[in-house]
C-alpha cells in the first residue's frame, strides 16, 4: 500500500469531518448502526452479539459490510 501525505487526505474545502461521518451513516443498515454505536463500549465481540441476540459471526459480518461503505465509499 502506497503512503500518501496529510495534504492528499484533506476533504474539499466545505465539508469537515463530522458532515462527512455523518453523510456515510447513512448507508449503513440499522442493524449495522448498532453494531457500529456499539464500538466504542467495553464490550467484545461476542458480549455485542449477546446484547442485540445475534450470534457473534453475525456481528463480524456486520463489522465487515460497515468497513466496507465507511471506508471504501
């Protein structure tokens, strides 16, 4: 993977990083933004499954489809 400079990942003039979040949230599933509200606790992996009655592999699904449109879109 090729190194790029702070400069090359400044958003356009306009947009900060808060609208920018906020704009990608929108692609993702509800299920998907429990999963992703759910992050930032002390919770693993499997103790999120437990609280939303999922199994943990479906948690790691929803991780990965959240990856995917955060960061590739």
């Amino acid at each position: 993977m090729k190194a790029t400079s702070m400069d090359q990942n400044k958003l356009p003039e306009g947009y900060d990083n808060f609208h920018t979040i906020e704009n990608h949230l929108r692609l993702i599933s509800n299920r998907e933004r429990q999963v992703y509200d759910m992050l930032y606790s002390p919770m693993d992996i499997k103790e999120m499954a437990k609280e939303i009655n999922i199994s943990h592999k479906t948690v790691k699904y929803h991780l990965t489809n959240i990856y995917k449109k955060l960061i590739t879109s």
